[in-house]
C-alpha cells in the first residue's frame, strides 16, 4: 500500500468506511424486471470491438453522414445504446472492460496482471457453464499486452490469430491481417459454429482502422476517415451475408469500439471523444429499439447475461441498464 501511495499521488484514497458510503447501491448486480430486449434467453453471439471507432464518425454521434454509411443504416436497424461511452483509450483496457465488466485505470493496465486477471470474471467463462462453446478471433499479435493469458483466464477455448494465416495474409497490414480477411473467417467461423448444433459466443478484434492507416480501399482523401469508411464496407458486407442464412434467425451480433478517439477537434477532454456507438443487431433481437440510458463498456456483461436470465452477481462494477 505505500508502495502504491507513493508511485501514484494524484489518486485519492479514503477510509474504508467513507469508500463504502459512497459504494453502497452504486453498482446493483441483480437484474429487476429488466426490459426484455431479445426474442430468446439462448442467442448465439458475436462481439466485435472495432479498432478506435469513435462517435465522432457517426451520424448519430458526429453527425457524418459520409464515413461510416452502413453503420448509419443499421443503427435504425437494430438496438441503439444511444448513450454509451468508452472506458479508456487503449485496447488492451477497453478490451477486458468489456469482457470482464471491470474498470479501467488511468495509469495501469489490468491486462498485464495476470495475478490479477486470473480473478476476473468474463462473460466467456459465464456462458461456457451454460453449455456454449467459445471463440476469439483476431488478425494481429495475440500475445501483445498479454491479450492470449487474458482471454484464456476469462473463458475463451479456441483462439485465431494472426499465425493462422498465411503469409502472405499476415503482412496484408502493419498491425497484422486485415479486416476485410477477419471478416470472412468471423463468418465462416459462424456457420461452422452453428453447424454443430451448440449455442457460440464469438469474440473479435478488428485492428485496420489504427495507424498508419493502410487500407486497401481509397474512398475518402482524408487516410483516418477512409479507414473508417473501409471498416464501415466490412461491417455491412458481413451483417448481408449472415442475413441471407439460417444463422441469422437465432444470432445476436453487439458492434462497439475498444475505446475513444482523439481527431481533429475531438481532444480527449471532448465530450464527443469516449461518446461511442454500441449496436445489437441480428434476428435474435425482438425489434429496432433506442436506447437512452447512460451507460459504458463495463455494463455490457450485466446487460447481457440480464438479457438471458442468467446471474451477473461476480461482476461487480457492471449495471444491467435495462433493468428497473
């Protein structure tokens, strides 16, 4: 504890008894007459954390029209979390954020404790006692900031990464195989997993809308917005291939960033800068909806599992917004 006094003074520490005063029915963790969002207690899922995506280059958030067109299109498709924020601005943060419904911190990444980690619940390991059969996708490094420890101790079976591609697929981009290749093998990773008959839940990281912003399509001058508008190409062309299958009556598919984004205007002291879409399409959902409580990445986990009747209890800082 001096230790950690000692290395971050900025943070304000407290009695115990004063931390519990201000705790107390902050963060409720049961789900009370949450309102009913899906068509079934038993989706298959897909999670898909864009790379960097920021409100900033929706219509809805950033009022562009022009970037991302097809994720414009289907927010008025499926459940729009109107208000919804990032936690950090890392990937690695905002990744286990979103999977483990845990906070970010402004100095340290939880991710590269694995003494740590190792304790955190996961949405993953929840759903695997429930009978599913987990997956996560990535094209790039899945060993960077202990990503592959992470996701193994919360849950996932069956990790993809950028050495199961080619070669020549593996230097597609900087950070790895790019997205529109992902893409692909989160769809046909899709229908194999639908093919045996067990409820899925997928989890995947896109990585081409990140510097140095080499994409393979040149639609806008401007290199961030065109990567987003390559990102946003990829995002439409898999929602229409899933949706002309069988897959797609029972699938629930949740779009949202790893983070915020600092662009043009939008420093991190904007508000716009962690204001980020979050979007549940697919035929497991019941119909369009808005909605426009506050929430962030933490909350998704309860969110979810509120959705399909199952407990949430270990995620302690995690709101079941949906919930009365």
């Amino acid at each position: 504890t001096t230790l950690f006094r000692s290395s971050y003074p900025d943070y304000e520490f407290m009695s115990e008894e004063e931390r519990s005063s201000l705790m107390t029915d902050l963060y409720p963790t049961k789900s009370v007459d949450s309102d009913t969002l899906l068509r079934t207690r038993q989706p298959n899922i897909v999670v898909i954390l864009l790379e960097s995506c920021g409100g900033v280059f929706t219509e809805a958030i950033g009022k562009r029209k022009d970037v991302m067109p097809r994720l414009n299109q289907l927010t008025h498709e499926g459940i729009y979390f109107a208000n919804f924020y990032a936690n950090s601005y890392r990937t690695d943060r905002g990744t286990l954020c979103t999977w483990s419904g845990y906070p970010s911190f402004p100095r340290s990444s939880v991710m590269k404790m694995p003494a740590k980690t190792e304790k955190l619940p996961g949405i993953a390991a929840t759903l695997r006692k429930q009978g599913y059969t987990t997956s996560y996708l990535y094209g790039g490094d899945i060993n960077f900031t202990n990503m592959r420890g992470y996701l193994i101790n919360v849950g996932f079976e069956h990790l993809h990464w950028q050495k199961d591609y080619s070669q020549a697929e593996q230097n597609t981009a900087k950070w790895g195989v790019r997205d529109d290749i992902t893409f692909k093998t989160l769809s046909s990773m899709v229908k194999e997993q639908f093919a045996q008959e067990r409820p899925f839940l997928i989890g995947y990281s896109t990585l081409s809308s990140h510097e140095p912003w080499d994409v393979p399509t040149h639609r806008l001058d401007d290199p961030v917005l065109n990567a987003f508008n390559y990102l946003d190409e990829c995002i439409g062309q898999f929602i229409d291939d899933l949706r002309q299958t069988p897959q797609w009556d029972n699938l629930l598919v949740i779009l949202l960033p790893d983070h915020g984004f600092t662009f043009g205007e939008v420093s991190e002291e904007h508000p716009m800068h962690d204001h980020v879409p979050m979007l549940w399409l697919g035929g497991g959902i019941q119909e369009p909806k808005r909605v426009e409580t506050i929430c962030n990445q933490t909350d998704l986990a309860a969110t979810l599992l509120g959705q399909m009747g199952l407990d949430h209890s270990d995620f302690r800082f995690s709101r079941d917004v949906l919930s009365k």
